[in-house]
C-alpha cells in the first residue's frame, strides 16, 4: 500500500481529508491522518477559551470518520523529506509516499529578549488553556496587556473585557492604529468599542523586551501582571528547520499544484504555505480542498484544474454583540458581523461549506 499522509488535523488538514473521500482514492492508497490531540480544536474560537466565555469542550471538534482513513497520534519532530520519513517525539516512525504539511502556525517573538519565557500565548490549545488560568486566576483590578494589535489581539482584549469587566486591559502595537490591515473606518469603530468599554489602546509602542512583570519599550516601561502575545505567527520549528527554498515569513514556496519543487511528493497547505495572501482559516480551508483535487487528478493521471481561490472575507468579535469585517469590499460593523461569525462557527464545527 502506498501512504497519503496528512501532518496536521487543523482547518487545512481536515479540508484535504474531506474532499479526499468525496471522490475516488485508488484501492492501494492508504490514507493517514496525523495530529498531536484527539480531536480538531476551532482556533478561531481561542481567545473565548482564553477570556473564559468558552468551554474546552465547546471548541473540540471529532476528527472526519471514514471507512479508510487511518488516524495516528504524535507529536512530530523532524520530517525527513529525502527518505520520505516523519519522526516522532515518541513512538515509531512514519514512512510516507505522498505527504502534506499542515502543521499550522507557532509565535513569532522577533527575536524580542523575554517575550516567549513571559507572555502567553493562544496559537495551540495547551498555550491557550494556559493563558485562561492565567487571566481567570488574576485578582480584581489586575494588569493585563495584550501586545499586537492585529484580529487577534483585538477578539482577545474585547471577549476578557466582558467576561473581566474588574480587570485593566490595555492593547498595545507598535503600529499607528489597531486592525491597520483593515480600513480605517473599521479600525476607527474598533477603537471606539474599546474607548466605551475602557480598553486601553497604546499605539506607536515598539516593545523592546519583556520581563516578569514588565514590558519594556523605547520610551520607558510598562507593569504587567499577564501579557498576552498576538503580534506574529511564524510556521513551526518542524518546517522551519527544513532546508528547502522559503519566503521572508518562513513560509514555503510551492509550484502551481501546492508541491514543493524539489520533492513534487510532498504538498503544503495553511500556514506553512507562501501564499498571494495573509493566512486565514479560509485560506486554510480552500487550499486544502485544492490539494485533494489535484492529489485525486494525479491519482487518476490527469493534470490538475483548479480554479483561482477567492476569500469570502474576514470577520472579527468585539464580546458576544459587536463585531466587525470585511466582506468583500464591503466594510460591515456592528451586530451584523458578530451574527455571521457565530453562522461561520456553527458551519465549521459541522463541516458544513
């Protein structure tokens, strides 16, 4: 039996797993999925786990249960592309013929002395389980500073607002305004929700280091007794160690078909791919069910048409009420986008789109 191994069960993962057993997997294939927990986790739903208005159970998702797919549990440590092997932390390793890397995204820290050993992070479910004992742990009128002003930052400093309203939130970033990939108008309602729910925004402030108990930045210090990290996301160190050809962003750079060039066996999806835009959940989503196309027309000996992938849009929750987004070129704010995030988790949660 040939092996058509999937690292990763995130957004990516599941999508290639998905569209995969839609059509036609030849009798001497064996497909495998590989992920570190027993379950999917909704990481769009993190920071609700973090500010504790999410249950860990809510966010778990059952993996896809097919007749053929074979699961493994582990921990990756290394992948050996040119004997087509992926080592563990513990257990056997795992011998592949076609492989794709969806291992998502870890923090970048910029190489800023003390960021990793003293804030929080919410990119893995173990780092945000931490973050929600150290936030829902914290006594009243407690310092929390998020640092990045991105849509992570903002889900996180809104959602621990309504669910902390004793706490003192600050978001700090170093560039002009939060959301700066967004609109102004978008970023000028944002600031406002936080300026009436007194969320604290510092911007222009390029942190320098950080200690325990303290942010340090060009201009001076700042106490913190929780600092939340949400300003950058980098590939793993698994990818990142691996000597292939990578963007600026340590992302890896792919031919037309999502396969690295050098070794055309082994597709990337998600995070771990350079691609024409920022990574999403979306982007996640429809590159994986690309890659199962084009594995399926590989399979069948046919050269693969893929149409060109279009996003939808992006919407972001400020608590349980508000939210903003982008929905084409459409600025929305309000109630509305936060209805049709809640539509978009509902969806995902039972792979439905």
């Amino acid at each position: 039996m040939k092996q058509f191994v999937v690292l990763g069960g995130g957004y990516g993962g599941t999508a290639v797993i998905h569209e995969l057993f839609k059509g036609f997997i030849p009798s001497d294939i064996q497909v495998i999925l590989v992920d570190r927990m027993p379950f999917q986790s909704l990481k769009t739903e993190y920071y609700a786990l973090a500010a504790g208005t999410a249950s860990d159970y809510e966010l778990r998702v059952p993996f896809p249960s097919y007749s053929g797919l074979l699961m493994k549990y582990g921990e990756v440590r290394s992948i050996d592309l040119s004997n087509r092997t992926i080592h563990f932390q513990e257990g056997d390793q795992l011998e592949y013929d076609q492989l794709v890397i969806a291992l998502g995204c870890t923090d970048n820290y910029h190489g800023i002395p003390g960021a990793e050993e003293h804030s929080f992070g919410i990119q893995s479910f173990a780092a945000v389980r931490e973050a929600y004992l150290q936030l829902n742990n914290l006594k009243p009128y407690g310092k929390v500073n998020v640092i990045g002003g991105g849509l992570s930052g903002v889900e996180i400093a809104a959602e621990l607002r309504e669910s902390r309203p004793d706490l003192n939130i600050r978001i700090i970033d170093r560039g002009t305004r939060v959301l700066s990939a967004f609109p102004p108008k978008v970023s000028g309602y944002v600031t406002k929700w936080f300026e009436e729910h007194e969320v604290e925004s510092l911007s222009s402030i390029s942190t320098t280091g950080l200690d325990k108990g303290v942010i340090y930045h060009a201009d001076g210090e700042i106490a913190s007794d929780v600092t939340i990290w949400t300003a950058g996301i980098q590939p793993p160190a698994v990818v990142r160690k691996l000597d292939i050809r990578k963007d600026h962003q340590g992302r890896v750079l792919l031919n037309e078909n999502y396969q690295i060039p050098e070794h055309p066996e082994v597709f990337v999806c998600g995070d771990c791919a350079s691609l024409p835009f920022a990574p999403s959940t979306q982007a996640a989503e429809g590159q994986g069910q690309q890659v199962a196309q084009i594995a399926s027309a590989l399979w069948r000996g046919e050269a693969p048409r893929l149409q060109r992938l279009k996003l939808k849009g992006t919407l972001g929750s400020l608590g349980k009420k508000a939210g903003f987004g982008l929905m084409g070129k459409a600025q929305v704010t309000g109630r509305v986008p936060r209805i049709l995030k809640s539509g978009v988790l509902w969806l995902s949660k039972h792979h439905i789109g």
